[in-house]
C-alpha cells in the first residue's frame, strides 16, 4: 500500500502543468486583484462564496475540474498563430469555445442578478481563473505546437516542453527576484490602471499573443530539444512579471465591473 502510494505521488509530481498558469501564478494573480476590488464587489464575492473560501483558494478550480467537465477543455486558451498580425479572434475559436469568449460569457453571468446564486458563483471561479490564464503568453500564442506544448525544452537537465515552463518554473523564478512581491502587489495609481486595466479580452489576447512571439518563441535556439538557462529566464522574467501584473489588474476591473456598482 505504501509503495503504490509512493508512485501514485511520483507521478503526480511528474504530471505536466499543462492547464494555464500554475498553482502558483493562479494564486498571485488573485492576490493581487484581491487588492484593487471596491468594497461591494469584496461584499458579492464574500456573499457568493462558501466560508472559508477565498479568490486565491479558488483560482486553481477550473483546473481541478477538467478531467470532468470535458466541455471546458479548449476553455483555458486560444491558439492565435504567433506570425498573424491583430484581427478578428473568432476564427481562432473553436465551437466549443477558447478563452476569450468564456471570459466576457463568465464576466456576463456573473453580473446577472436574476441568475441563481449557484450559476454566479461557478461563474466567478471561472472568471478568475481564465482571466489569468488568458495572460499566460502560451495561452494565446501558437506556432502549430499547440501553445508549446509539442515543443520539447530540456531546462536545468531536466526534460520538459515550452508551455510547460512558461506555466510554472518561470513564475517560480521570476517570484524568486529580489524585490518581486513589492513590486506586484504595489497598490497600482490611477495612471497605470489607466493604462493597464483598459480594453477588452481580445485586445488582451492579442497582447498576450505578441509577448508570446518575442518573449518565448524568439528567443530560443533553433535546435530541438531546445536547451534553455538562465540567459533565456533572464530575457522572459520581466514579461512574467509583467503579465501577471496586467492579468491581476485586469482580473479586479472585470469584477469591479460585475458586482462593485
Ligand atoms: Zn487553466
């Protein structure tokens, strides 16, 4: 019993992170929204949610339900191709949906009073957790490779593929720079919200598709596996960094949006 304990756990560790940000990511991303939330939109999601649950408790939920609610699957992205200039999104949106839609059809349901209390809350879980993942750079772009999925890396000797990196070790890394949490859960002012919290899904996917083409297909090597170090960290920490920032940001204005007037 305890062996087979012991594989089911090795396993679970080696089971790729192949649905959006990682725990990791989904967690600061709904810290930092967290912060920038007006009092009544706090009192909704206070009201909405079970006691004891919290945006950051929930962000990771959509994950955890996949494998059994196969309908959300193409939820998590969209595959804009990295050499397409901006344009309409809905070609790159299959029938069963992509990331873009789900956000502004989530972001609806949320804000709809007459809906049950139940069809609120499940949207509120999505709406954070696709927000976030919409600004994850491999959740829009695409170079035939499914978001980098099929593309394999070796980082730090260890085997793995673009997404995959994307998802998890480089949150890691770029939440281990001197100075990050300061930096991310500064209160933003009222020029950057300007700035950042601005715009629509779309344009925050075309945005996400562009970081994509320079911050993580540009600069890798041309060999397969693609053997990456700290050069490559170095060059994608600050638009992690950044794209959290933005998907925090923008995650608060949506909710504000929905159930803080
Ligand atoms: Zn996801």
């Amino acid at each position: 019993m305890r062996s087979l304990f012991r594989v089911l756990a090795v396993s679970l560790l080696l089971l790729p992170a192949a649905f959006g940000w990682g725990r990791e990511g989904h967690r600061l991303i709904a810290s930092l929204a967290a912060l920038h939330l007006n009092a009544r939109a706090q009192a909704e999601i206070a009201r909405l949610l079970q006691p004891g649950e919290t945006l950051e408790s929930i962000a990771s939920w959509a994950d955890e339900i996949r494998p059994q609610r196969k309908e959300t699957s193409t939820w998590h992205y969209i595959n804009l191709p990295v050499a397409s200039p901006h344009g309409p999104w809905q070609p790159f949106c299959p029938a069963s949906g992509c990331v873009v839609r789900i956000v502004s059809e989530m972001q609806a349901r949320l804000a709809d009073r007459t809906q049950p209390a139940a069809a609120r809350a499940e949207a509120l879980k999505f709406l954070v957790h696709f927000t976030a993942d919409l600004h994850q750079p491999l959740h829009a772009g695409d170079r035939g490779d499914r978001g980098g999925n099929d593309l394999p890396v070796v980082f730090r000797n260890r085997p793995t593929n673009l997404h995959s990196l994307w998802d998890t070790p480089l949150v890691e890394r770029a939440a281990a720079q001197p100075g990050f949490r300061q930096r991310l859960f500064r209160k933003a002012g009222f020029f950057e919200r300007r700035r950042l919290q601005q715009g629509t899904p779309a344009g925050w996917a075309w945005q996400a598709h562009d970081v994509s083409r320079d911050a993580a297909y540009a600069p890798l090597p041309a060999a397969r596996p693609a053997v990456l170090g700290d050069d490559y960290v170095r060059t994608a920490a600050p638009a992690v960094e950044l794209q959290l920032r933005r998907a925090g940001l923008r995650l608060a204005r949506l909710l504000n949006d929905s159930l803080g007037r």
